[in-house]
C-alpha cells in the first residue's frame, strides 16, 4: 500500500501514537502488505501486554513507537514483510 494507506492502516492499530509517529511508522514499514503492518501492530501489542504481565512495563500503558518500530525491523529482518 501507498504511505497514506500504511498510514491509515496503522491509525486503527495505534489510536494512541501521534500522527506524526504514525507516519514514521508507516515509513518504517513500507514493502510491508496490509496484513502484515496488522499482525505487526498485534504482534506488539502481545509483547506489551506479557510485559505488563511480567512487571517490565506500567499497568494500563501502551506501547511507544519503539517497539512498533523494533517489531518491524524484526519482520522486515526476516523476510515476512
């Protein structure tokens, strides 16, 4: 999808990022299917929220840019985009 569509995409995912760290997200996983940036923003989710669980993040945080950004490198690294 274009940027404007991966930025779309990801605003259902990430009502709590900024536009702005949506478009830098969007970036970051451009040549990524639209399935793919969902399971990506899912796929965080699931960490942040073992995180929670585990003690290693805030109760009732939500996950920052980084580890969006850090989930989509990791696919993208691995061929899956």
């Amino acid at each position: 999808p274009s940027q404007e569509t991966r930025q779309h995409i990801t605003r259902a995912f990430t009502c709590h990022l900024v536009d702005t760290e949506r478009c830098v997200l969007a970036l970051a996983m451009q040549g990524f299917s639209g399935r793919n940036i969902k399971e990506v923003c899912e796929q965080t989710e699931r960490k942040w929220a073992a995180k929670i669980v585990r003690g290693k993040a805030a109760p009732k945080s939500l996950p920052p840019l980084s580890e969006y950004l850090a989930a989509a490198q990791s696919r993208a690294q691995s061929g899956l985009q």
